[in-house]
C-alpha cells in the first residue's frame, strides 16, 4: 500500500474519537481502511488490556504515515520473459490518548485554523475600549449579556420605526451600556440625532419607557443620552447602513461602494477596504467582491481601525458587508 492511498484515509480521522474512526473506516470506499482499521482496533485493545484505559475516551491525536521501502517481483510471461512489479510500502504510526486524564487536552485536527481575527477585539485593552462596563459574577454573566443585547436590539428597532429618513439609515455607530447597582446609564452615539428628535421633544423619554417596559426594571432607574457624531461617514456602522439601503434600492454594488468612499473621503480618514458577500446583483452563484482605498493596516496593534459586519436581506437572499475604516495611528 502506497503512502499516500494510506494518507488520503489517516487525514479524515486524525483528531477524532475512537468510536467515531471506527464507523468512519467501515464506512469509507478505499482499500487503506481495513488495514488502518486493525491498527487503530488493536491500539485501543492494548491501552484498554494494559493500562486500564476507557475506550470512550480515546481520541487520535496523532496519525502519520512514512513512506517503506519498495517491494520488487517478477512476474513470469510467455517465452521465458518476465516483468517487474513495484510495491510500494509503508509505516503507520497511530497515537490515543485518553481526554478523562488531562484536563486541557490538546486534539490536533487535520483542518487548518483560520488566520482572521475581529479588529476590534485584537487591539481591545491597548487603543481600544469596552462598549460594556459592569461587573457580574460567573453564573450572572450570560444574564447580563443577553440584557445587554435586548437592550441595544429595543434601542434600534424604536429609532428605524420612528426614523425621519427615506434611506433608511438608523445612523446608529454604537450603543454603550454602563451599570451600576441601581444605576443603567444607555449611551447611543448617532450621526444624525436631529431626525430622530425634531418633531417630538419627548422622544427620549418615551424611548426609556419602552426599554423599561421591555425589560421590566422595578428598582433600577434607567438614563439614555443622545451624542452626536461631528461626522457621521467616518463609522463603519453607518456607511454599512448606507450600502445596505443601496443595494435594497438595486443600485449597483460598485456603485454604492465607490458613493461610500467619496462619503469617507470628506471625514478625514486614511483608508477604508469595503467587502460584500452573497449573490451580488442577483447572479445565481455567490461570490466575493471587495474595494480597498488608501491604508489599511490590520496587523498594525497601535493603527486605529473601526470595523463592523452588517447583514442586509434583499429579493435575492442575504448579503453580508463587512467595512474596515483606519482612522488614525497612536
């Protein structure tokens, strides 16, 4: 058996279980399963018989295969000719471990982790901060997160209803939440705080009602100010609103992104990279398509960049935009 007729099959179960290798090689087409198969058994027979180790509990954490030294034969024909017959070999090496033994055990899979990382969160604790401060203790912590989503979802779907606007940008950048013991203090950064206000000076409180009727706050009090942004199209969240009324309009993609730009480019920015995903301008295959302009550093720890990812459903189905906007270098 050649190395890598055995490697095609050792590449679908490294990192499994025991349990679940086995139903694997029964199940698969090729002639190197039955040979991995009582490897793999017989490995699992020797832990459970000399060391007392639970089968449930094997885990493949290393399978490699080297290549072994070519077998030669000679096949005899007619008129005392022969031929030569080349059989390739090769070493098997299976290594278990028990995961009931260690408690951070470490399973090498064969899929490659992914490289990205959200710019937000990998310069969190350096240049930025927090859009959530309070203090909860373990078994609260699930509690006050999905508070504080119920929180921003309630915010956001008062200012589209009640939203003076034909684009149908929120101009929303973001929502920061601070708690105390008796204490929410809700703080809406927004690009175009007018629409939402003009008209109807007690809107702000009526939004307080309605996320204390949401919520059910008895004995916290609830504080909501407004901020307004000095320019609104230097944020990731609202140029992403701004693309996605576009695109429900059926304006071309390349059309709406390079609009996006020139909106940047009057912030004083020094880059931007736009990306759509899905079934762009309806075409039956989806694909890809990005435009970058200027700088955009995202390995760069101590570079500025707001980012944000934005679902915008159309006739077609769901598209996905994802902007990246360098602000300034620290």
């Amino acid at each position: 058996m050649s190395a890598h007729k055995a490697r095609r099959v050792l590449d679908q179960i490294r990192g499994r279980s025991y349990q679940e290798t086995l139903m694997i090689l029964e199940l698969m087409p090729y002639r190197a399963c039955y040979p991995i198969f009582k490897v793999i058994y017989s490995a699992a027979a020797n832990a459970k018989h000399n060391m007392g180790l639970n089968e449930e509990y094997l885990v493949i954490i290393k399978a490699t295969v080297d290549e072994g030294t070519t077998v030669k034969k000679l096949k005899p024909r007619a008129r005392g000719r022969s031929y030569t017959i080349k059989r390739p070999t090769c070493h098997i090496t299976i290594v278990l471990k028990d995961i009931s033994l260690y408690e951070e055990s470490v399973v090498e899979n064969s899929i490659g982790m992914g490289q990205k990382i959200n710019p937000l969160g990998f310069r969190l604790g350096t240049i930025q901060g927090h859009h959530s401060l309070w203090f909860a203790q373990p078994k609260n912590y699930s509690k006050g997160l999905q508070e504080d989503q119920k929180i921003r979802e309630c915010i956001k779907n008062y200012v589209q209803k009640n939203m003076r606007i034909s684009s149908g940008v929120e101009g929303i950048a973001r929502i920061e939440i601070q708690k105390r013991i008796d204490l929410i203090q809700i703080i809406i950064h927004m690009g175009f705080p007018k629409l939402l206000v003009e008209g109807k000076p007690r809107r702000i409180e009526e939004l307080q009602m309605n996320v204390q009727k949401e919520l059910n706050y008895v004995n916290r009090k609830l504080n909501i100010t407004i901020t307004r942004i000095t320019k609104p199209y230097g944020h990731p969240n609202i140029l992403a609103e701004f693309i996605a009324g576009q695109l429900r309009n059926r304006v071309s993609f390349r059309k709406a992104i390079k609009k996006a730009i020139e909106l940047t480019e009057q912030a004083d920015t020094k880059g931007i990279q736009v990306q759509i995903a899905g079934r762009i301008d309806g075409k039956e295959i989806a694909r890809v398509e990005w435009i970058r302009e200027g700088r955009v550093p995202l390995q760069t720890i101590r570079a500025k960049i707001d980012y944000c990812s934005y679902r915008v459903r159309t006739i077609y189905g769901v598209l996905g935009i994802k902007i990246w906007i360098f602000v300034d270098e620290e």
